[in-house]
C-alpha cells in the first residue's frame, strides 16, 4: 500500500490534520497549499521577519493555532508539501498544478479537499469604490501585515466574523466608526438553543459583542445597507436603521461580508454531486458521515463541505482520512472514526444555530437597484441579470451566465455567484434552488500567460 497516492489540497485545520492521519497509517501524502505555510485563513502565519507573539495574532485561538502550526512542522518529510502551490484543475484522477509559472500534474488514488470558504458577499451601490473589502480581507491585513485597511473603519454585515473582526481591530488600536449588522436580537434568541451546543463558542462570541459595547463602539443591529459614497474613495455608509430611520456614518474603508461560503469549484471538477442546502441557502457537496463524495475516491473535509468553523475542520480532516485509508484497504479502528463523528454532531446543531442567529439576507438583492453592480469582474449590474431573466427567458444561472458574462470574470463567480443567483430567483418569481449554482471550469483560477505547458 506504501505506492498509493493520497493528495491532500489545502494545509488549514483540515488539510493538516488529515496529512498527520495519513502519514500516521505508513503513507506519505502529497500536501498542496496556495498559501507560503500551513495555517489557512483562521491560523494564517505572518510573513519571515514579523515577530507579534500568537496570543496577539490568534488571541483565544493561539493555542490551537500554535498546536496545528506545530503538528505540520512535526510531519517533516513524511509528507511531500508543496507550499505555493495552485491546483486548478481535476481530470481523470489527475490534478493540474501551477507552482509560479510552472505547471505540472499529479496523478492521485485518493483526494481530499479540504478547500475552507469565502465570504459571501451581497453587493449595494458603491461596494465597488476602492476602500471597500471583504471581511476575510481585513482579517488578512491586520494578521499577516499588521494593518487596518482604514484610518476609520466601518464593519458591514452579518455573521460571527463581524464582531471577531471588530474586536481584533479595535484591540490592534485601529478606529471603528461602526458595527452594522443585518441580522436582528431576535434572531439571535431564537438560536440560543441550538448555539448552546457549543457554550464555549457562544460565550466567545457574547464576549466579543460586551467588549465592543463596553469600549463605545457603535453596534447597531436590523439594519439594512443603501448606499456606500464617495467619489474617487470611501466616503461614508448609508444604512437604514431598524424603525426606518435614515443614517450615514463617515469612513474610509468598509469591510462587508455576511457570513461564508464553501470553496465547492474543485469538489464540481472532480463530479461531485451536490445538494441545497436549504438552512445556509447554498449548493454544498453532497457527502456522507465520513466525507465521502459521490465521486469515489475523492473526499472532502472542513468548511469546503460546510460551514463548521476550525475545531470542526480538524476533526472532519482526521475522519475524511480514515476514509480515504478504509477505502484503500487500510485497517482503521472502527470506534476512532465514531469518536470523531460523535464530536462533529454538537458542531452541526451549532451550525444551524449560526445560520439562524445570522441570515443571509436574500430579500436585499430584491431591493437592488438595476445600476448596482452585482459582477464587478465584468461590469455587470442587476438590472443585465432581470434583463435576461425576462427578456431573453434564462431560466437558470448558467444560461444567465451566458447571456450577461455573470461569473465569467476573474473570481469565477465567488463574489458574485450568490448575489447574483438570488436576483435571478427573484427575477423569475422561483425558488433560488431552481435557478441551480454556477457550474465549475478549469482553470477555477487566472493562470499567468507564462505559464509553461504540463507534460
């Protein structure tokens, strides 16, 4: 069994911990990372020569950062990882490699994704101004540069990312003019039972929200988004508050996103089925306890099949691999694959809690003027997508894409694809289920023109 190859894309929570599974069992996985070193975007290490200690980079969370940073390095050469490192397409048990400008291939027996998530973005006028990013975004600056995206700062939004966000930018010193979330206190009560499955979780969350309040930031809740101004920057955010009041706060830099989405292009490529996901409002991967897929041999782990967050993505790492070894004849004890299913299932009602308490706020994208840009790749605003959906009959968000270019453009679709599939739905007087998901195509990622051919 030693000549089996197992590829693991991605070095986050999951990646990690399914490579020390399989380097466990006598294999030597193949690790592909985009990143510099392991960690992903919740454990994402600082360039050489920063020196913050873990406990401001990952605050709660660095000692789970600093156990997942130390486990990687500890695998050494049992496994082959290959940092900067881009796979952008899946054919025939063989994946498309792009190191630099070099491309290369490498075939696999089995292959786990564990790929994380994406903010998910719903777009209002001005969104495109320089000065707005997403939250990840600004999460990436502060961690990996030791900078705010602004001099003051407003936080746009909904989900646990936003007050994370604002609270680690508040503690590095930074200005914020604002917490503006869109989801309301009642939503958060009537999730309260399915987030107490994880208390430890809630009381970080309600901890980050006291914290903020106690230093005077403004936190406003219910509120809906009009208008981001300014002409050749941010200006300012205009939003509507619960009761109808009309407010505008002045900024410089906006950081939005409400909530995440599945990495999914790669799971698409290698012909996964997928299945609506009717709570979260997202076509996810369609797998079984374990993380098998419907195509065999190919596994997923970590938020790429749903939104658990990282101590879930550890756990479905280890169990994705114990899988993937099962399926390669490779004995795995029966009570450690039920030792992690068993941990996952509080993280699950934890999930529905989240998705509960913080919605993703379909109804906006009614409400989107026809001027306001939803594609931002390729210029193309609601009003292209209602066009085609009443004037040229698309029926569905891949002949949209046709139609319009929705999608086509250098995110293939991950900033837009949500956004756009609701104005779609809405257009058409369906369900967003009807109008399916953007379909994936290699390269799911801009190659550079020098890119040298493959043998």
């Amino acid at each position: 069994m030693a000549d089996r190859t197992v590829l693991i894309v991605g070095a986050g929570p999951a990646g990690t911990r399914a490579a020390e599974r399989v380097a466990a069992a006598g294999l030597r996985p193949v690790v592909v990372d985009e990143a510099a070193a392991n960690g992903g975007q919740i454990y994402r290490r600082q360039p050489a020569g920063f020196r913050r200690p873990a406990q401001t980079l990952y605050g709660f969370e660095s000692g789970k950062a600093v156990a997942v940073h130390g486990a990687f390095a500890a695998l050494g050469d049992r496994i082959d990882y290959r940092p900067l490192t881009l796979v952008w397409h899946l054919w025939e048990s063989e994946a498309h490699l792009l190191t630099g400008t070099t491309a290369s291939r490498q075939q696999y027996d089995a292959l786990i994704l564990a790929t994380g998530a994406t903010d998910r973005i719903m777009p209002l006028p001005g969104w495109t101004l320089p000065g707005v990013f997403s939250l990840g975004a600004a999460q990436i600056a502060l961690k990996a540069q030791g900078c705010a995206i602004g001099s003051r700062v407003v936080l746009l939004g909904t989900g646990p990312l936003l007050p994370l966000v604002a609270y680690q930018y508040a503690r590095a010193g930074a200005t914020v003019a604002a917490v503006l979330d869109t989801s309301t206190l009642g939503a958060a009560i009537r999730a309260l039972p399915a987030l107490a499955a994880r208390p430890g979780m809630l009381a970080k969350g309600l901890y980050y929200t006291a914290w903020l309040l106690k230093a005077g930031i403004p936190f406003h809740r219910g509120i809906t988004p009009t208008a981001i101004e300014g002409t050749d920057g941010v200006a300012a955010i205009r939003y509507r508050t619960a009761d109808g009041i009309e407010r505008q706060v002045a900024c410089d830099a906006i950081g939005l996103g409400y909530g995440l989405r599945s990495e999914t292009q790669l799971a698409d490529l290698a012909r996964c089925d997928f299945a609506f996901d009717a709570v979260a409002r997202q076509w996810l991967p369609a797998t079984d306890a374990d993380g098998r897929t419907s195509t065999p041999g190919v596994y997923l782990a970590g938020d790429g099949a749903r939104i658990l967050g990282a101590d879930a993505a550890e756990i479905a790492g280890k169990l994705a691999a114990c899988a993937a070894l099962q399926d390669l004849g490779i004995a795995v004890p029966d009570a450690e694959m039920a030792a992690y299913r068993a941990a996952l299932a509080p993280m699950d009602r934890f999930r529905v809690g989240l998705d509960t308490a913080y919605p993703w706020p379909a109804h906006f994208a009614a409400g989107l003027p026809d001027t306001a840009v939803v594609c931002r790749c390729e210029c193309i605003t609601a009003g292209d997508i209602r066009d085609v959906a009443r004037e040229k009959g698309a029926p569905e968000v891949n002949r949209a894409k046709a139609f319009s270019r929705l999608g086509m453009g250098r995110c293939q679709g991950r900033m837009c694809g949500a956004a756009g599939a609701e104005v779609l739905a809405d257009a058409l007087g369906v369900r967003l289920e009807e109008v399916g998901r953007l379909r994936g195509q290699g390269p799911v990622k801009p190659l550079p023109l020098a890119t040298g051919i493959a043998p």
